[in-house]
C-alpha cells in the first residue's frame, strides 16, 4: 500500500457514542515523498553516530541507567506527574509525602524498562511482553485499579469528562485482542519490506490509537519505540528516547496522531517521528560527548588523590550510576568504613565534585551537579 492511500479507520457506532476502529496494519508500505527518503536516511546516520558512541565510553551500561532514568521521569511528566530528575534519583522515604505516588510510578517505569531489555534477550516482543511491563508499570500505583497486565475489558476514551464530551474514542475493547494480534504480527512480518524506523512510526500509531490498556498506554507506547530499535539491532544499547522531544512538541505530537486518524495524512505523522528521532539522537550523541569529556575530567582530579584514589575510583563510578548520595549509602557498594566515607566526601566537596544540597546538620545529601546537568540540559 502507498502511504498516501492510507485508510486509518472508521467511526463505529456505540450505544449513544462513536468509537474509532482502526484499519490493520500487518502489510507493505510505500511512498513517492523524497523528503521521506531524506528523513530516514539522515535518522538513520544519526542512529549510528548513536550506537557509535555507547562502543567508545567505557562501561557505558553505568551511564545508560541515567538515560533510562531521565526517559522514565519525563514520559511520566507527560502523563501529569510532577517528580523531577533530582527526586527521582533519591529514595522514596526522602521524598515529600505528596510526591511519593508520583516518585513511585517514575521508578516503577525504570524497572519496566530494565525487565524488558532483560526479557528481550528470550522473549521478543509480543503481547505477553507488553503485558508484563505494563503490569510493573502500574504495580502499586494509582492505576492499580485498571486491570494491570491484561488488554482492557471496557470502553475507555481520550480527553473530556466522559463518552460524551471525549476528544478521542479508542475501539471497543471486543476489538482490541484482534488489533494487537495483528499489531504483533506486523512488527515481526520478515515478509513485507519496510524500514525499520517506518515500521515502528506506524506500530506506534497503531498502539497509541488502539489504547489497549484502561491506563499507562502512552508511557507504554513510547517505550516500545526503544524496545522494538534494541531488538532489531539499530540499537546496541537502549540509548534513545523519544519523550524529551515529545514533551516539548507535545501539541504537535497529539495533532499529528489526530490526524492519522481524521485526515488519513501517514506521512505528516511519520515525518515529526524521524524528525523526532533525529533530533534525539544528535541531542544523545552530545549528551554522549559531554559525558566523556567529564569523565576524562574526573579520571585526571581522581590522581590527584594518591593513596586515596582507589576508594576515590569506586565512589566517582558509583556517582555514575547514583549522582545523589548520602554518606550511608557509599559505605557498603564501596566496602569502606563510616569515617573513610566521610573523609572521602568531604574531599570530594572542595575538589568541587560534590555539593551539599539540604543544608541540615544530619541526613545530609549531596549532588554530582555537572553530572547531573548533563542530563537535564539535554
């Protein structure tokens, strides 16, 4: 099918509302548009200075649990959670009461993503990998409720206080089991040739537009598109998210899916998601650079530490991974006493490493700030 003859759907009539049944999707592709073949090959080059970058910074899986950590909390974000990066890297007890449902459905987006890399390694992706990170991603949360791992069972809708004032009306749930069968079925067809970066466009479209689930379909949605580039190869490492640029163009990001849906317009939609992956890798490749160039930073103050160096290694690489620490929390990974973890902090502040950022007199915290940044500036 060529994509400017696309039909993304029908309206269905309900009991006194319309819902949208989306055409399958498990066939070939083409297009005549040349800024499509520019896009894809531009994302594509960007992709590989990408994955270039996770072969050349040593023990980059430190520093791919940061990424993780920054897509967990903004995809969040755009699903109305208030937690910022600072708080999702402390534990739960240090945080505001207030917060901690927001805190806890940022982590337990982390360890949906570190379960799912795992299980890809035996399992591809499928419905039942899809169903078991979206029972983490809502364990313990406030959408406990909404039938956590298993396809909804009720209609559901998208904006407005009801069926009746709804922005978007998802299928009927009688639909759903036959949509995602054949959503599956098109990510693994080796029998129709469409680009990989394509393919996953229009997965997800199709997912975000079937709204399988009663709750967590965006943030599900978002983490397929790096699931699905790790497990064909165009990624090493799951070093891309896309959910930094979509917040930032989130109108654009909503309008371009609504009009799949209203106009038929393909190709608008998956030209904002190569723009968005372009964008995103080239931002990830400096994100990259800047890291290196910290660490090489790092690597020459750490010298100066004589002696002391070898505690002082562990704990720089151990602010990788956790750039907000107490002192309580550096004494087992690093295996050293409570005063050698206070004196090595204290080090670490007037070298400028670290800074104290409660100003209590106990359960201090401090902050690898230009680590830090590095994340948030990008």
């Amino acid at each position: 099918m060529n994509i400017k003859d696309f039909k993304s759907g029908t309206l269905r009539q309900e009991y006194q509302y319309k819902s949208f049944l989306p055409e399958f999707i498990n066939h070939t592709f083409t297009w005549d548009d040349p800024q499509i073949n520019t896009m894809l090959e531009n994302a594509t080059r960007a992709l590989g200075e990408l994955n270039a970058f996770t072969r050349i910074v040593p023990n980059v899986d430190m520093f791919i649990q940061m990424h993780i950590t920054k897509e967990a909390n903004t995809s969040s974000k755009i699903e109305g959670t208030k937690t910022e990066m600072d708080e999702v890297l402390i534990a739960k007890e240090q945080i505001n009461p207030e917060k901690r449902d927001d805190w806890q459905e940022v982590r337990n987006y982390i360890d949906a993503m570190n379960t799912a890399i795992k299980e890809l390694e035996s399992l591809p992706i499928s419905n039942r990998l899809i169903k078991n990170i979206h029972a983490i991603l809502l364990n313990s949360v406030r959408g406990e409720a909404k039938q956590p791992g298993e396809f909804r069972r009720s209609q559901n809708w998208i904006g407005g206080a009801s069926l009746a004032t709804a922005y978007y009306i998802p299928p009927h749930h009688n639909e759903v089991g036959d949509l995602m069968s054949d959503l599956e079925k098109f990510l693994h067809n080796e029998e129709i040739f469409v680009p990989h970066l394509i393919k996953i466009a229009i997965a997800h479209y199709q997912f975000e537009t079937i709204h399988p689930f009663l709750d967590g379909n965006g943030r599900i949605g978002r983490l397929l598109i790096t699931l699905y580039l790790v497990s064909k190869g165009l990624l090493r490492k799951p070093s891309l998210y896309l959910s930094d640029f979509i917040e930032k163009n989130k109108s654009a990001y909503y309008e371009a899916l609504t009009k799949v849906r209203a106009d038929n317009d393909l190709i608008h939609w998956i030209k904002f998601f190569l723009e968005a992956v372009i964008v995103t890798a080239n931002n990830g490749v400096q994100t990259f650079q800047n890291i290196l160039s910290l660490k090489q930073e790092m690597d020459t103050l750490i010298v100066g530490f004589g002696k002391k160096a070898h505690n002082a290694s562990k704990l720089i690489e151990f602010l990788y991974q956790r750039p907000i620490i107490s002192i309580s929390e550096i004494i087992e990974p690093l295996e050293i006493s409570k005063p050698t973890a206070n004196t090595l902090v204290k080090e670490f502040e007037s070298k400028g490493i670290l800074k104290e950022i409660t100003g209590y007199e106990r359960n201090k915290l401090f902050v690898f700030d230009r680590y830090l940044t590095i994340y948030s500036k990008n």
